[in-house]
C-alpha cells in the first residue's frame, strides 16, 4: 500500500517540494519552460527518425542493385 506521503518517483518529489518553494507565476513558467523542452526533445527524435528512415530506404534500393547481379 503506497501512503499519500510517498512519492513515487523523484521527479513527483521534486515537483513538491517546487510547490513549496514558488509561488503560482514561477510554477507556471517553470512547468511552461519544461514543456518546451519536452517538444524540442520529441521534434529532434522525429528529426533523427526520418533521417534513418531515408538511410533504411537507399540502403534497401543498393542491396536490391547487388541482388540483381
């Protein structure tokens, strides 16, 4: 049984003891500020993921060339 005491990760017990600390304002610019970190994370991984995918596509078209011979 978890207790309402107990956080269960570190990052719950830090966002409570930011609760303690800020006051409204600096919360929201705080959490606002992770948000646009967490979107330029998410856009990069999609950057790198179409960028392998180009790779994946041109290494298939030259295994396709070496099979042919």
């Amino acid at each position: 049984m978890i207790l309402e005491t107990e956080h269960l990760s570190t990052a719950d017990g830090a966002a409570s003891r930011l609760a303690g600390k800020m006051g409204d304002r600096q919360r929201a610019h705080y959490y606002r500020a992770q948000h646009a970190r967490a979107v330029e994370r998410a856009r990069q991984w999609e950057q790198k993921t179409r960028a392998s995918e180009k790779i994946i596509a041109q290494l298939v078209v030259l295994l396709g060339c070496f099979l042919e011979r």
